[in-house]
C-alpha cells in the first residue's frame, strides 16, 4: 500500500468514531453497524466507478495480494471458505470475505480462517468509511457509496493491512459491475447459474453468464463447477476463448472422504474449492497437498448450511434460497433425518416460494411458515395459500421465527422426528441470534446442559 505498512494500524476519524480510551469493544462494534445499517436506505446501485474512487482514495489495497474471485447463484460462501482453507494448510496467510451475515456483519471477513475482531472490524469500517465521505464529495448530489461497497472496501483494506498472500473474494449479485470486481483475480470460479436476480442480470441463464463472466481476466483460469447448465457452459466457454483463458472443473476427491460441513452439496463445494486452489498454487508453481484438503474437509464448517442447533429434538438451520439451493437441501435431508421433519419456512419475496414448496412439502410432514426479518419478507400467509394450491394441508402461519421454531420443535419431540428450518438467509441469522440469547441467560443455560446430559447418557 502507499505510504503505509501493511501491517501498521491505522488512526481512526476524528469525528463519529472518536471514542474515549477504554470503551468496550462492543460498543464500537455497535458503532460500526450502526453506520452499515445507515445506508441501507441508499439501497442497491452497479456500477465501479465509486469503488475505483474509493480504492484510490484507500490507498489501492485491492493490488496489495493476490486474488481468486468466487461467481454463481449458490454454493459461492461454502467454496470461497473452503478455497481460503485449504490455502491456508499450504502456509499461505489468507484472506476470505463472504456475503451476507448471519448474526454479525464482521463474519463477513476471515483472516486464516478467524472473524475479525470486533476492533479490528470497527477500525476497519471507520477507515472505509472515511473514504467513502471523501468519494461522496465528488459524486453527484443523488449517487452514494452504497453499503455493499463501504463493506467491500473496509474487508479489501484489512487484508491489505494485514498482509494476506491471497484473498477469496465472494461476488455479490453479479460479477460485471459488482462492488468486489474492483479486483483482478488471477482464478475467477463459476459455481452454478440459476435464474435469480434476473430484474438485474437478465432474464435467461446465458444472459445471467454474460453478466458474471465479463469480469474474466485476459490469461486468468476460469474454474468451473460441475453442474453448470449447458447455456452457462456454451458462454464460459467462448468468453475463455476469446480471452486466452485456461478452463479447469472440480477435482475429484479421495473415495470416503470425510467431511465435517453436513450436505452431500458440500462434496462439490470441496472439489471445486480444491481446484481453485490448485490453479492458484500452479501459477505459483507449487503442487495442491492432498493431505491440505484432507485436513480442510475435516475442520471446516460452514455457518448457515446444515446447521445443527444444540438440544433436542433435532434441528437442522439451513439459508437454501432459491429452488436450487432447496434442491441440493433436500437431497440430503434423509441423511439428518431418519422421518420426514416438520418445516420452519420463512422466504423473501422476490424468491420463487412456489418453486422452493414444491420441493420442500413432499418431504416434510407439518409446516409453520413465518417471516424473515426485514421488509422484504413475503408475509407467511401467501406462503399458506401457496402450500395450499399444492394440496398441503398440515400448516400454519407464525410470523415471528422464535415463535415457530418453538412451536416446530414441540410438535417433533412429541412425534418424534426433527426440524428444519430455511428458506432464507436472513431467517437463518435471526434464529440463531434467538438461540445465542437463549442460552446466554441462566434458563438458557440450564437447558442446554440438560439437553447435553441426555445426549450423553443416550450414547
């Protein structure tokens, strides 16, 4: 970086992120998201002139390391921490920034494999933010560094500062104008394309191609997963032809492989991810470690997929949003429940619900639909008369998520069967956020060391 050591700290503003000496971390965390959420009001706006802006006036961290850049409708959180992963077990120090949370913002951003600290996420923040007023001054009256930039940018400034050798960068909506395509990654991956966001990408697979492959770098490896529909392939491949670039798919992995991240989806996330790394590791020339991805498979979890929370009845939280995600779910729900569970389903409403019903209700036996926080959420009861139309009837609308996850796992103790809960990401955070407060109070925590008990005299 110019000017600067990477790994200097640096001083934060002197205004709203002045504090006195001694102020808990929390609350400057607090501070942090407070001016996160504050722009949410400016919504969602393409384009990279702000974030080229905003790069110049950080000091350009984005040319600080190298880069691997994850596209795709699905799967691109559990394969750009995967990727990091097995980097990191080559002695490589990493970086990974993913979107979005699920309780915490600074979950967005890993450094070898850990969240930020909450001061080193405030103190992050406060440094984009700085140059995101800088940028606002010169932009025109209406136009505004949006959220996704200023957090873009205040995780690109980290690993910058902290000296990361390689940063897996998770795309957000799209890839031609998308705040993280301020980089130049040397491997870019494509995990899917399904039809999501088309009001922003295009109305078919192949123009939603177009959009994520137009930023591959000329002489870059294009990494491609192994589901990819034929339009999106037809696509990837012409544009690697016309750029001069290597095409490569996932690795096969060893027979048996164990994996501690639950869902058979989560294989071809690992054998991408490892070809990833490998492509990274060759333009170095260096060799993938098989023993690297063995011990990244075997220690990495992914928040949000498959989550299993703590007690009894059995209770699987799962961010599957759109029908593909929900399809590669369900596929593994035989695996983690031995009887059709009861459902916790609470959707966005620019998700296709039918299409995530029609999957979802053959496979469960009882459905509380409720609502994601947020002004987004499809109200419950349009979820109702969905599952209705497709002859389900066992079902019931609770708006708040607490409530019907409660009710959900009443219900299956007493049936004895399980509970899932998904549909939205958004949902996922909320939950668990409801169950960290629950067991941080003292009724909390007395439960869980019953439920814990129990376990442990059942094995």
């Amino acid at each position: 970086m110019q000017g600067r050591s990477q790994r200097e700290a640096p001083v934060p503003g002197r205004d709203r992120w002045n504090r006195p000496e001694g102020t808990l971390r929390t609350a400057s965390e607090q501070r942090a998201e407070e001016v996160l959420r504050s722009l949410e009001l400016f919504g969602m706006r393409f384009g990279l002139d702000r974030m080229r802006r905003m790069m110049t006036a950080l000091g350009s961290p984005e040319r600080a390391f190298g880069t691997i850049q994850v596209l795709g409708t699905n799967g691109k959180s559990s394969t750009t921490r995967m990727t990091a992963a097995i980097l990191q077990r080559h002695g490589l120090h990493t970086g990974a920034y993913t979107s979005p949370h699920l309780v915490a913002y600074r979950e967005r951003v890993l450094i070898d494999e850990h969240e930020l600290g909450a001061e080193e996420f405030s103190t992050a923040v406060a440094r984009a933010d700085r140059a995101a007023r800088q940028v606002n001054r010169t932009l025109e009256e209406d136009d505004h560094v949006t959220q996704f930039e200023l957090l873009t940018a205040a995780a690109l400034w980290e690993m910058a500062r902290r000296g990361v050798d390689v940063g897996v960068v998770e795309a957000g909506l799209g890839g031609r104008y998308d705040a993280t395509s301020v980089v130049a990654p040397a491997v870019t991956v494509l995990t899917n394309v399904g039809l999501e966001h088309t009001r922003w990408l295009g109305p078919t697979i192949t123009d939603i191609a177009e959009e994520k492959l137009a930023v591959l770098q000329p002489g870059a490896t294009l990494v491609l997963g192994a589901d990819l529909a034929p339009e999106a392939l037809a696509v990837a491949r012409r544009v690697a032809a016309e750029r001069g670039a290597e095409i490569a798919g996932p690795l096969p992995l060893p027979p048996g492989l164990p994996l501690r991240s639950r869902g058979r989806f989560q294989r071809r996330n690992l054998a991408l991810a490892a070809a990833a790394a490998a492509a990274h590791l060759r333009r170095a020339g260096r060799e993938l470690d098989e023993g690297a991805v063995r011990d990244a498979a075997a220690t990495v979890e992914i928040p949000g997929r498959m989550q299993a929370l703590a007690g009894e009845p059995p209770t699987v939280l799962d961010g599957a949003h759109n029908p593909d995600a929900v399809a590669a779910l369900v596929e593994s729900l035989e695996d983690v429940f031995p009887a059709a569970p009861a459902l916790v389903l609470g959707v966005l409403e620019d998700k296709d619900a039918a299409g995530m019903l029609r999957a979802l209700l053959p496979r469960c036996r009882r459905a509380w639909f409720t609502a994601p926080p947020g002004p987004r959420a499809l109200p419950p009861a349009t979820l109702l008369s969905q599952a209705r139309q497709l002859g389900f009837e066992d079902a019931v609308c609770e708006p708040r998520p607490a409530r019907a996850l409660a009710a959900a796992r009443g219900w299956a103790r007493q049936q004895g069967t399980g509970v899932l809960a998904t549909g939205s990401v958004y949902l996922v955070g909320e939950l668990l956020s409801a169950a960290e407060g629950a067991q941080e109070s003292p009724e909390g925590r007395a439960r869980a060391g019953a439920a814990a008990a129990t376990r442990g005299a059942r094995r």
